[in-house]
C-alpha cells in the first residue's frame, strides 16, 4: 500500500468527503483509484485517515477550485460537484464519456465536464499530423442541415456534433480530445485508448494545479472565481 507517512501535517479536510485526509505517496503499483477524477492515483495525494475507508484524492483535484468560467459554456459559470449531480452516472460534455466523481457543472443548462477535461490544452500537436491542432467545443459538422456526422481521423468513430474535438482547420482533420491510437486495420483498442485519456487527464489536472498556484502568487487572489484563459477573439465559420 501507499505510504500514509504525515507530510508538514498529519491531516486535512475537504468539503468531499466526511473523514480526515493524510497526505501519503501513491505507487503506480498500488492501483488505486481517485475518488475525484476516477483515474489511477501517482505521486502525491491524500488518503482517508480511516483505514477501512478507500477514499483517495489527487493533490490536484484537491486542489481544484470551487468555481470556473470555461469558453465551451460562456453563458454561465461552472460549480464543482464531488459527485454526480444527478444520482446516477453523468454523460461529460467534452468527451462524452460517462463519470460518477467530480464534475464541473451548470445546473441551469445541465451541463457538464470531468474535472479532467475542463483543463486540456487549446492546442496539440500529433506525431502523425504535421500542423497543430486546435481544440474546437463541437465538432466542425455542428449546425449542418445535410446531417453530417463528423468523423475522427484516427478511430475512424462518428461524433456527435457537440463533443469538443482537436482540429486542424488546413486540413479537415481532427480528433477526439483524448488522444486516440493508431492500430491496423484502423480498430481502436478499448484498453488502450482508456489508458491515453486518462494520461491526458492526469496531464491537465497536473498543469492546472501549477496554473493556480501561479495565479495566486502573481494576483495574490484568495477565495475568488477563477477564470481560464481569454475570451476568444474570434470564431470558426464552416460553411
């Protein structure tokens, strides 16, 4: 098991969860899961004081804060939830994968995104494309009155015209936002691609947390709304 060896001090709180959390050392080897994010638990985290309690959190989702504007949903911000607000799974809006633990969400349009997801990169770059991708909130076939369904490059999977995509506009090429596999035959392995989304998630949790903790040393802002990135100085027009 991780090591649950108190680091500065014993044990903390955080408003998801009833019992005490230490900070411990998480092993790849260890598989344990975070109760936040739903991915594999690495590096430093907290674990329930409780040893017959398996709640764990990444220091990043611990760390996430209580509010976020998004530019994939201008109208109105979005609340972190430490579980599903609806009582059952929720569908992510990014990805459209399903998640029981945190989301981020807006109750008025029930709209929501893994914890995960609210922090990926605008832009990429793929080994097997030559330009950037940009990351677009729906996919480029949105609005189409022929019903068009857009196609990922690499699975070869059709999308629905409202999940976020990674797209190079030169080319008409784009992707899922987790970073799909290539394999003969174009046959996307289950296994394999759950493991690239949730190093991709592990990644923008990871960037998020030295995000905030920049903007906190720069601004000096405590217990305010945060906000994400500019507003976007244009927009995409696919006719």
């Amino acid at each position: 098991m991780a090591s649950t060896r108190p680091v500065n001090r014993p044990s903390v709180r955080h408003p998801s969860h009833t019992h005490p959390l230490r900070v411990c050392k998480a092993r790849g080897e260890d598989e344990m899961i975070c109760s936040g994010c739903e991915l594999e638990l690495t590096g430093q985290a907290f674990k329930c004081a409780k040893s017959d309690c398996d709640y764990f959190l990444h220091k990043s989702c611990f760390d996430l804060p209580r509010e976020l504007s998004h530019k994939s949903h201008p109208d109105h911000s979005l609340t972190l939830h430490h579980s599903s607000p609806y009582g059952q799974p929720y569908t992510c809006d990014a990805c459209g994968e399903y998640g029981s633990g945190f989301t981020y969400h807006c109750s008025a349009c029930q709209y929501d995104v893994h914890v995960g997801c609210a922090f990926i990169p605008e832009n990429v770059k793929r080994e097997d494309h030559e330009h950037p991708l940009t990351l677009l909130y729906n996919t480029p076939c949105k609005g189409r009155e022929d019903g068009a369904m857009f196609i990922c490059d690499v699975c070869e999977e059709d999308m629905t015209e409202n999940l976020w995509v990674y797209y190079c506009k030169e080319c008409d090429y784009g992707t899922h936002v987790h970073s799909c596999p290539v394999h003969e035959n174009h046959q996307p392995k289950k296994r394999e691609r759950e493991a690239s989304l949730e190093a991709l998630r592990m990644q923008s949790l990871m960037a998020a947390q030295d995000e905030l903790a920049a903007m906190r040393i720069r601004d000096n802002i405590k217990n305010s709304v945060i906000h994400f990135g500019d507003e976007p100085r244009y927009k995409w027009v696919y006719e």
